[in-house]
C-alpha cells in the first residue's frame, strides 16, 4: 500500500515573465529573463493541479524582502514574518531565493514549530532544509525528505548543478497541516532557465493546534511574492505496513532469576514502515519467544510487532538480540583503567565520570570470570574538590551488589562555558572577550564535554571587534561564517565517520593569532580521551589588526576552560 502524497507540482503558478496568482483573483506582473515557452509551462502545471474556487484566505505579505541583499545573513539572524497553519488547512507560499552558491545550505530553510522563537514554551517540529537536509523533534525522520535532485539536475556532479540553479529560483512552497495529525511539506523550484526540481518531506504535529511556518536565511536571502491558505489537500492517510523492526538499548548480560521485563529493560524498538515512516512500538504491542532462563550463557530473544501504520493488524516483522546470564557475582575488578583519568571544575561545575576505555573483570559464584559491561554498572560522581578521589563502580545484579573502585585527579579550571546538563541553546554562554593584539596570539585550552549528539556541539570561536561586530565565527567541525570567513584557507584530518562520537572527554587547545596584515589564523589541537590526535586549522581570516578580539561560545556541550 502507498501512502497518499501532495501532488510534486501542486500549487505551480505563474513565476518568470509571466504573471503570478496573489490571492483569488488578483494578479501581479514579476518579470526576468527566461524561456519563451515558461510560461506556457508554469500556467499548464497549474491549472492541472491547483485550480482554487473560493476556499482561498490571502496572508498580507509584512516582510517581503527577508535578509540582507549580498547575502551577509548567517545562520538564525533573518527570518520570515511567522505564518499560522490551522489544522486542516495548507499554506501556499511563493518566494524568489538567493544565496552565496558556496554551499549547498545556503538557500531557504523552513521551520515548522508551534509558536514563536522567543516563547516561553517554543519548541520545533522540525526545520527542513533545501539541499534534503534537515532535523527536528523525535519524530523527525530524514527518510522521509525525497526529492527529484539525481533526475533532474544533470552534470558530473548534482550539487554542483544544484547550486548553480538555486540563484534566483522562484519556490513554489505548500504546507498541508493534515488534520490527520501530519504535515506535508512540497518545495518547487523553478530555475531561471524553466529547470523544475521538487523536494518532500512529510512529519507528525498536532493535528488540532495551529502550527507556525517561517523561513530562515543561512548567507541566502528571499523575496516573498505570495501567501495564502486552502483546505488540506490531504484528508485521510492510508495505511502502511510494517517492513522492518529495529531494536536498541537491550541488557547486555544479566545474573540468572531476571525477570522477562528485566531481560527487555529499557530497550526500545522502532518500527518502520513501508513508506519510510518510523514509530517506536509500545510495549504492549510486542511480542516476545523467551529463551531457556534458568541456565546461564548467551540467549536469544526474538520479538515480533504485528501492526500497521494505523494500528490494525497486519503482516509481522520481527528481530531478535541477545543477553548473557550470568551466575551471581561474587567479585568485581579492574582489568585496564577509563581514559580519562584526569577531570577539571570550575564554580562547582564537573563533568560525570566518562567510562570510555574502562575494562572490567567479575568474578562469579560457580568460579567464572568474564567481562562485565559498562552497560551494567554505574558510577559515583565527582566532587568539585581539588585532589585524587576514589570513584566507585557498583554492580547491582539483584542477588548481589558488588563495587569496585579506581583513583582520578580532579584540579580546578579558570572558566567554564556552557551547561553540563547540554541544554544551553546556540549563541547562549560565551566566555570572556580577550584583545589579540597585531602579532600576538591568545590560547584556550579546555576539556570538552558534549552529548556527542552533533559535530557542532564542541567549541566555536568568535573573531569580532571591540563593538561586537563580528568578522566570523569558526567551528571545530571545519565550518564557519561571517564576512571574514570567506578568505580562510580551511585544513582538518578528521576522520567525520568517528569525529561526532570522539568528542566527549577531549582536550582541545585553540590558538587565535593576529598576522598583523588584517587577516588571523585559528588553529584547533584536539586530543581525544583515547589519545587519538587531530588538527584543524583556519589561515588568512579576513580582519582589522588594530580591533581583534575572541571568545569562544559553545552548544549543547560544556568547556572547562584550564591552565
């Protein structure tokens, strides 16, 4: 069964040349140079699959030109006016985008949220970008973002072509909020020489309260012709069946007497269905084939999901993991100590224990000994004291609790930026502000704590003037923006397979250098806890050598600042 979609060309309107539909009736004369037969094109697709008779409510364009002209705004500093979405009605947006061509990212990105950016209870869908890209809440799947891009964009490479095309597209941008509980999002691109190329995405919101849409520039900038809302295009979903049953965070190894509750624990499993759609199954509706349980070894669970999208019965999926059993523990010891060893506070602020690296010996009741998972112990927590301090690991495996203990160094830092509970929000906590005169160089060195959840949640340092004024902000993930950015010579050895999972736990030195000649280097010395080394440097970042300053800002992650 297949999942209804919005038409691909729905809402195509006159763009280039010819004439563009505002509202009902109105029209407004947009011309560029383009094909002769574009029109002919545009009007075709049109009448064939967005003739609205009545049902259309025109939205007062408030913020027709959204950034600056030569594209000079960075990311989440120009948006949109907001656009309100009621449940079961579509927003047709239509809008002209421009951008830098550097990077595929920089064109329109929309955001999908349930109110407005400085609301106490804000909080976002998803924010799609225009190169099939994009993240949201936990019900944000990339999978379901498709697009046209590989048949339509031809050359060596698509990207390239891509690009080239998105300076100066007109977009043509619907928004079905579904009172099924979905939003439907279809993106078409009219190049200015007629090429037409499509972009997906659908996702669950509310399927009562009015959502918000608006557009946010990342060095690209938009002109907003058009805005109105229909009826939902979509109002009944199909079903989909079930296709494949994943499952994570399974036990590891248990001691024998674990219950069947105890042997699933706090796992989950996702299913996804046959249109690309994922959920995580209910317990409830699993269905589990039990090993042997009252011998100890490695046994196989099997679980099967037997549901549809809609809930009904349907075909099953099933997968299967495995746990060991174990006889009671008797004795726990360390085999090889954690990598991290060594941890800095600053202002009672310290990280927890980071187990990367920890090999753990137990010893059992029948006269076995085997490794013990890190998954099944937990750990005691630091305190923000200078000195050596015994941490503790206790296993608790129902029958017997047994503990073991190793040593650390905890030694005071100079500053802290960020949270260590990584909910501090992008351009939130900032270090201090420190003058790099022409000549001189300023250091930070740091032990960096992250969720490892995004390459960009590890340290960012700022170049501006005294005023504030920013030339550019430059990640450790060898990305950056601003006017000053455009001239650096960009060079890493990272290896970005492992670059997100490494971040946690590394030391990192960043070095800010003002050549004197109105340009800087930064250079990033990264460690990580397990003693891999890498490097990524900036050379040639466009500045004033006589105002140069730095500071370092940081997001969903924590840096304790140290000698």
């Amino acid at each position: 069964m297949k999942k209804s979609k919005l038409l691909p060309l729905a809402g195509m309107m006159l763009g280039f040349g010819v004439t563009a539909l505002t509202g009902c009736d109105t029209y407004e004369q947009y011309i560029i140079d383009s094909p002769d037969d574009l029109q002919e094109k545009i009007d075709s697709i049109y009448d064939a699959n967005n003739k609205v008779e009545g049902d259309t409510i025109t939205i007062p364009i408030t913020v027709p030109n959204c950034g600056a002209d030569d594209n000079s705004s960075t990311w989440w500093t120009e948006f949109s006016q907001y656009f309100t979405i009621p449940a079961n009605r579509l927003l047709h947006l239509e809008f002209y985008n421009y951008g830098t061509g550097e990077n595929n990212w920089n064109n329109w990105n929309l955001c999908v949220c349930n109110g407005e950016r400085d609301g106490s209870d804000y909080s976002e869908y998803f924010v799609l970008r225009s190169d099939a890209y994009g993240w949201g809440n936990t019900d944000y799947n990339g999978a379901m973002i498709h697009t046209d891009y590989a048949d339509v964009l031809e050359g060596d490479d698509m990207w390239t072509t891509f690009r080239e095309k998105m300076q100066g597209a007109y977009v043509y941008m619907d928004i079905d909020h579904s009172r099924t509980g979905n939003c439907y999002v279809t993106a078409t691109h009219v190049a200015t020489d007629g090429t037409t190329f499509v972009e997906t995405y659908e996702q669950p919101v509310s399927s009562t309260a009015d959502i918000n849409a608006f557009l946010v520039c990342d060095a690209s900038h938009f002109t907003v012709k058009t805005a109105y809302t229909i009826t939902s295009k979509v109002q009944a979903v199909d079903d989909e069946d079930a296709v494949l049953l994943t499952i994570s965070g399974t036990p590891e190894a248990l001691e024998l007497g674990a219950t069947e509750e105890e042997i699933w624990g706090d796992a989950v499993a996702t299913v996804t269905f046959a249109d690309g759609s994922t959920t995580t199954a209910d317990y409830a509706d699993l269905t589990f084939t039990m090993p042997d349980l009252t011998t100890a070894g490695t046994k196989t669970v099997i679980v099967s999901y037997s549901k549809t999208k809609l809930g009904n019965y349907g075909t099953p999926v099933a997968a299967y993991y495995n746990v060991v059993l174990n006889n009671a523990m008797s004795g726990m010891k360390v085999v090889t100590m954690p990598y991290v060893t060594t941890y800095y506070f600053y202002d009672g602020v310290i990280s927890p224990v980071i187990p990367d690296g920890l090999e753990l010996s137990g010893v059992y009741t029948d006269g076995t000994e085997g490794n013990v998972p890190l998954s099944t112990v937990t750990f005691s927590s630091l305190n923000p004291v200078a000195g050596t301090q015994d941490v503790t690991v206790t296993y608790d495996g129902g029958s017997s609790v047994t503990t073991t203990t190793f040593q650390v160094e905890v030694k005071e830092g100079t500053g802290v930026v960020g949270a260590m509970d990584f909910l501090n929000g992008w351009w939130t906590t900032f270090s201090d502000d420190y003058v790099v005169a022409a000549g001189a160089s300023h250091t930070f060195k740091m032990s960096v704590y992250s969720d490892n959840l995004g390459n960009w949640h590890s340290p960012c340092t700022i170049l501006r003037k005294a005023d504030l004024t920013e030339y550019a902000v430059l990640r450790q993930d060898n990305y950056g923006w601003g006017d000053g950015y455009g001239t650096a010579i960009l060079d890493c050895d990272w290896d970005w397979d492992t670059f997100m999972d490494n971040i946690n736990g590394s030391e990192v030195t960043i070095t800010v250098t003002n050549n004197g000649d109105n340009t800087a280097n930064v250079d990033y010395d990264v460690v990580y806890a397990n003693g891999e080394v890498h490097y990524q440097h900036y050379t040639g970042i466009t500045v004033d050598s006589a105002d140069l300053q730095t500071a370092l800002v940081t997001e969903e992650s924590c840096l304790i600042l140290h000698d």
